[in-house]
C-alpha cells in the first residue's frame, strides 16, 4: 500500500508541474497535427500503385500506423523519461536515498515522471486505430475487450523492454544509447511485419519485440487476432518484465555489495 500511494502523490504532483507549463503543450499540439497530415500523405504515397504492403490493404495499415503512434507517444510520455531518471539516479550514486525507503523502488521510478502533454499523439493513434476498424465495420463490443487487452499488454511490455535496458545501468553508463537506438527501431512498426525481410521480423518478434507492442494490438482493433496472438503477447509480456526485475534486482545486489 505504501508503494501505491507513493505512486499516487507522484503521479500527482507531476501532473500539477506538467499543467502549469504551457509551452510544451502548445508545440505537442502542433507536432500532434503534422504528425496526422503525415499519416496522410505517407499512406498516399505508400498505396500510390499498390493495393497491399505486406498483406495489408490500406485501411489497415492506416490503423497499424495509429498503434505506432499511439506506443510511441506512450513510450515518449511515460516510459522514455522514468527509465532515463532511473539511469541517471543509478549512475550518479543518487539511488541510496530510495534504497533505505520500505517499498518497491522499481515500481517509484517508473512512475515518477510524466511529460503529459504527449498526450495528443496517444488520442491521435487511439482516433486512428478505432477510426479505421469502424470504416471496415469491425468495431464491435467483442473487438474493443480484445484491443482494451492487447494495448494494455503492449504497454507493459514496452515498459518491462525500457527498464530492462536503464537497469543495465548498474553495469555500463551507455544505456541512454541503447534506449534511443531502441526508441528509432520502433519506427519499423509503422508497417507490416510481412513487408521486412525474414531476419527483421525474427528481430521485431524475438529481440525486440515490436510486433507484440504494435502490430498485434492493431489487429485486435480489426478483430484478427487469435488465441495464440494472445499467448505469444502474454508471454513477451511476462517475459520481459520478469528479465527486469531480475536485472534490477541484480544490479542492486551489485551496487550494495561494492558499497555504493
């Protein structure tokens, strides 16, 4: 309980620092805009002289490229600037004042921060993915549950890859490259996995696994998922976030037994 409402009040507290800010939010908005114009002439062009791009006619890609959004904006308003301050707590020996605290300190740092006014680019990618499974008719009761499930499991899954990676950090003080490596790789979510070469879409499903974080939850919202679309995304899933609290545990072992 502790945890949950430590969480709660930082939550919170930078939800007050993000509204008195105007600046970012007014840029945000803007970028948000070009963003949906780009969507446009990018699927324009795309679909200029063909009717598939790796199995996928137009009107699903359009709702592919709203999960890319969608994640992406989640990872740049919630993911990207929590596991950099875990990087940068663990790097710069600041992380002992969270240590002696009796809760769970992964849980705190990865909800401390919060750059809210990505928010646009979730509502964007939301409008979007729902926008184009109503144009082919697959927006039913049955297909929101399944798209509520899948991009809650592409959210955590992202998270668990994020922090798996400011975790390393207790080893390497590389990590933020690493994170913004993995940040620009997740713009091969903007397409189909069928369109890439056999050793990309072995990477985007096992290494780094974007087809779980994208293009599952963009099938569900066009009800073509599948038991085993929901066993493969559960075990990403799990599977990453135990690989976290294993390298997080470690490294603090790490970091307390060479006494900070």
């Amino acid at each position: 309980m502790k945890t949950v409402s430590a969480v709660r009040a930082l939550l919170l507290a930078r939800l007050k620092a993000n509204l008195k800010d105007r600046v970012p939010v007014f840029v945000s908005l803007l970028s948000t805009a070009l963003l949906g114009l780009s969507v446009y002439v990018v699927v324009e062009i795309f679909f200029g002289n063909v009717d598939k791009i790796g199995g996928w006619n137009k009107e699903q890609s359009i709702v592919l490229y709203g999960a890319f959004i969608l994640i992406r904006s989640f990872v740049q308003m919630v993911v990207l600037p929590n596991c950099e301050a875990a990087s940068r707590l663990i790097i710069s020996k600041s992380i002992d004042t969270y240590l002696s605290k009796p809760i769970d300190i992964q849980t705190i740092l990865a909800f401390g921060q919060l750059r809210l006014w990505h928010v646009f680019g979730v509502l964007l990618g939301l409008g979007l993915m729902l926008g184009g499974s109503y144009a082919q008719g697959q927006l039913t009761a049955k297909t929101l549950g399944a798209f509520c499930i899948f991009i809650t499991l592409a959210c955590a899954l992202a998270y668990a890859v994020w922090f798996s990676i400011a975790s390393l950090a207790f080893w390497t003080k590389k990590t933020s490259n690493v994170s913004h490596l993995l940040f620009m790789f997740l713009t091969t979510g903007r397409f189909p996995s069928g369109a890439y070469p056999e050793w990309i879409q072995v990477v985007i499903m096992t290494v780094v696994p974007v087809f779980f974080i994208m293009e599952v939850p963009a099938q569900s919202a066009m009800g073509m998922t599948t038991g085993g679309s929901l066993l493969g995304a559960l075990l990403a899933t799990v599977g990453f976030a135990l690989l976290s609290r294993l390298l997080w545990h470690l490294g603090v072992k790490k970091y307390l037994r060479e006494g900070s």
